[in-house]
C-alpha cells in the first residue's frame, strides 16, 4: 500500500470519485491500494468499489468523456444549422408585413438577451472533456484543469473572449429557434 506517501494520497484526494473509479477500471498506473483508501474515506465500502469497477469494466458504453466530445460536436453542427434558420427567419419578419411583426421583434430582443445569460451559464460550466481535462465552457472549452496535476490552463485573454462569445450564440441560438419556428409556422 502507497498510504505512506502523504503527496500521492493528497494527488489523489484531488480527484473526482469517478475519474478514480474510470483509471481503476482502465489500469491507468493508478496505485489501485491507495485508491481504494481514499474513496474508502469518502464513505464508499469495499464491496461497492468493487460492485462499481465491475459494472465500468463490463459496460459496453463509452467513456464520459468521449459522450461530452460527441455531444460538444453535435451541438455545434446543429447551432450551425439552427443559426441559418434564425437567421433566415429573422430576415423574413424583418422584411415582412406579418400583424405582430412589432411584438415579434420585441421578443426576439428578449430572446438574445435570455440567449447571452444561457451562453454565460454555458460558458461556465464543467464537465469531463478528455481523458485527464477537466473542461470548462461548454460546447467550446474557455479553460481546462489537468486533473493530473490540478493545474489551470486558460486560453490567451482574445482566444478565450472569442470561445465565450461562441458560446454565447449558442444560447441565443437555443432561446431564438422556437420564437422564429412560431413565426414561420404562422406565415
């Protein structure tokens, strides 16, 4: 057992309960004795670490990680998309003379504004991106944090100022799609 060494076991204590359980589960180099006395000191038995490496190594379902990479490239595709589509709607209630073109454009002013507050609450949020990054901003990462190492790697001031405005066009992609899909709809 590696409980000796003070530094290892405080590495360890780092590290989120599942991130330990996935390199257990995938033999990462992980002392697999000291692991199991931290997530022991979590409150978690010997019988359910094993019950919980048993069912990772027996999953036929990817890695977390590698679901977030597929979510994170489906989410910007389909904002591309969605993106044409408002647009083009937009375009059409601007140059239209619908009965509620007023009221409609005042709401699709609610609808970014509503959009800029969910792209900042997408940019701040944290999730597994890869193996041993911890991401921050989703779908485009604004910062990591090696979860090796506990270290912060944040992109430059104007590259982390372009990834925070993707991702707030995500949100207002999100909240302008259903007012400009009403609209179309009543066209």
């Amino acid at each position: 057992m590696n409980i000796a060494d003070p530094k290892y076991l405080e590495h360890l204590r780092d590290l989120p309960s599942s991130y330990l359980l996935d390199l257990m589960a995938d033999d990462e180099g992980v002392d697999i004795a000291s692991a199991y006395w931290v997530l022991e000191e979590r409150g978690f038995s010997r019988e359910e670490i094993d019950q919980k490496l048993q069912r990772r190594r027996s999953s036929f379902l990817p890695r977390p990680y590698k679901l977030w990479t597929a979510a994170r490239w489906l989410t910007l595709f389909n904002t591309l998309v969605v993106t044409y589509f408002n647009l083009t709607g937009l375009y059409r209630l601007m140059q239209g003379e619908h009965t509620f073109k007023a009221p409609l454009l005042f709401l699709s002013m609610g609808c970014v504004l509503c959009g800029l507050v969910v792209g900042y609450k997408l940019a701040t949020y944290l999730y597994q991106g890869s193996r041993s990054l911890l991401y921050c901003g989703f779908p485009v990462p604004v910062g990591f944090v090696e979860l090796q190492t506990g270290e912060e790697a944040v992109k430059g001031k104007t590259a982390m100022l372009i990834r925070i405005a993707m991702n707030a066009m995500v949100g207002v992609n999100l909240t302008l799609f259903p007012l400009i899909f009403i609209y179309i709809m009543m066209e």
